[in-house]
C-alpha cells in the first residue's frame, strides 16, 4: 500500500494528523526513552562504585564474595553498553514526511518491544555465575554454613528476577499495543 492509498483509505470522521504532530510525538518517544537511560545509567554507576567498596572490603577475607562482585560489575558495564547501543542505533529522520516518520516510531517501537523481551533473558543468564560464587562463598570460607541467609538471599534473587521478567513482559506488550495502533492507522 502506497502513501496515497494509505491517505484515501483512513476514515473521513479520522482526524488528520500534521507532520509536526507526528514529529513531536516521535521526539517525545526519544526524549522519554533517553531519560529512563540516563537514569538507568546513573543507578549503574552508583552500584559499580559500591560494588568497588565492597570488593576492597572483602578482597582478602572473603574472595568469593570479592569475584561474586567484580563479576556483577562487569555484568553491569555490559548492560550499560548493550542500553547504550540499544538507543543510539537509529536516529529520527529530519526531513522525512508523515509516513516515513510512522515508520520510523514503528521501527523503534519494534525494537524497543524485542529488547524488552530478550533483555531478561540476557540477564538472567549472564547473572548466573555471579549468584552461584555468592552462594558458593560460605562453603568455602571459615564460617559454617548460614543456611537460613542464604535461603533469603535466594528467594530474594528469584523473586528480583521473577518480577523483572513479569514488568518486562509487560512493558513489552504495552510496546506491542503501541505497535498494533499505529498498524490501524495505516489500515493494515
């Protein structure tokens, strides 16, 4: 379906949409998306930096614990620069029409869709080797074993995950959702 029978197609009763509505919907998407990065980014340098405390603090009392941490670090610095790469692959264009611009939102709301869906995966996995040195480190340290701790702090990591993947899940319906009202707009 070409531009002109997408225009002929819409309902009369449909409102007409400007370019320069259309455009500011599309920076207001990017303006939004950009300010959950940054404050994602901002939350990940504080955890790197604690997790610098705690690796110096435990570096030779409990090494488990020390690599558990460098390794969730480097975890961290991963996800940073999967976000980061994730945001800037694709830049509105600037001289582009309505529908072009449509596209473009659609494009953008695909993507955001997948990352949301396999982002956790992602996580899930490459948090594994971090939790199992946590919970590795009693066994092998001086202490005896502190059962009921350790119990808590593997509800707590599943649970932590568990609602991770159910918001991501969600937030990726509400991108498909999206998805699906542009699609009426175009009648396909």
């Amino acid at each position: 379906m070409n531009a002109q029978q997408v225009w002929q197609a819409q309902a009369i009763e449909a409102p007409r949409m400007s370019l320069a509505y259309v455009r500011h919907i599309t920076s207001e998407f990017d303006r939004r998306r950009r300010r959950r990065a940054a404050l994602s980014y901002v939350l990940a340098f504080i955890c790197v930096g604690l997790s610098a405390f705690i690796v110096w603090q435990f570096m030779f009392t409990r090494p488990l614990v020390a690599m558990a941490t460098a390794y969730n670090v480097l975890f961290v610095s991963a996800s940073i620069y999967r976000l980061y790469r994730h945001l800037n692959a694709e830049t509105s264009p600037a001289d582009a029409g309505v529908l072009d611009t449509l596209r473009y939102q659609r494009r953008q709301l695909e993507r955001q869709r997948d990352f949301r869906r396999n982002n956790w995966r992602w996580a899930v996995l490459a948090l594994l080797p971090g939790w199992a040195l946590i919970l590795a480190s009693p066994f092998f340290g001086n202490e005896s074993a502190p059962w009921k701790r350790m119990g808590v702090t593997l509800v707590v990591m599943l649970g932590a995950m568990t609602l991770s993947a159910v918001n991501e899940e969600r937030r990726a319906r509400q991108s498909q959702r999206e998805i699906d009202a542009l699609d009426s707009l175009s009648g396909s």
